[in-house]
C-alpha cells in the first residue's frame, strides 16, 4: 500500500486548469476557422452571383423569338376573320 495519495490535489487542480484552457484554445480555433470558412464561401458565392452562367444562345433566342411571332401572327389571322364573319352577320343580317 502506498503511503500517500498518487496524485496530490494540486496537481489534480493543474491537470483541469489545463485542459480548460486547451479546450478554450480548441473553441477559439474552432470559431476562427468557422469564420474563415464562411468568409470563403461568402466570397465565391457573390462571385457565382457576378458571374451567372449564360443559359441561352443567341440562335435558340432567334427561334424562340420566330415560334412565338408565326404563333402571334395564326392567331391574329383568325381573330380577324372572326371579327369579318361577325360584321358580316351583323350587316346583313
């Protein structure tokens, strides 16, 4: 048997002092890097923002732009001779 503890109090107090701060020193660390981190991901996703990806080429807008016209232009036809037949009931009629 020992005579004595292993570990005195006072060491025990040291050994906790320690590892509280080693632990403050991990937290600190830890939010430092976080920060970093988010500083990173904020700047590449403005630039992402800037810089969108263009999604359209000049020739597919060009052929939208002609279906949508040739569509406009059948519909106005028949809206028009729509509007003829009706006047021409309404006149002779």
């Amino acid at each position: 048997m020992a005579k004595g503890p292993l570990i005195s109090r006072s060491q025990l107090r040291k050994h906790r002092v320690e590892d509280e701060k080693k632990q403050e020193e991990q937290k600190q660390e830890e939010a430092q890097y976080h920060k970093e981190e988010q500083q990173i991901d904020n700047y590449y996703r403005k630039q992402l923002k800037k810089n969108k990806p263009l999604n359209a080429t000049r020739s597919s807008q060009n052929q939208r732009s002609r279906q949508m016209n040739s569509f406009l232009m059948k519909w106005i036809v028949i809206v028009f001779l729509l509007l003829v037949l009706v006047l021409m009931m309404v006149f002779f009629i």
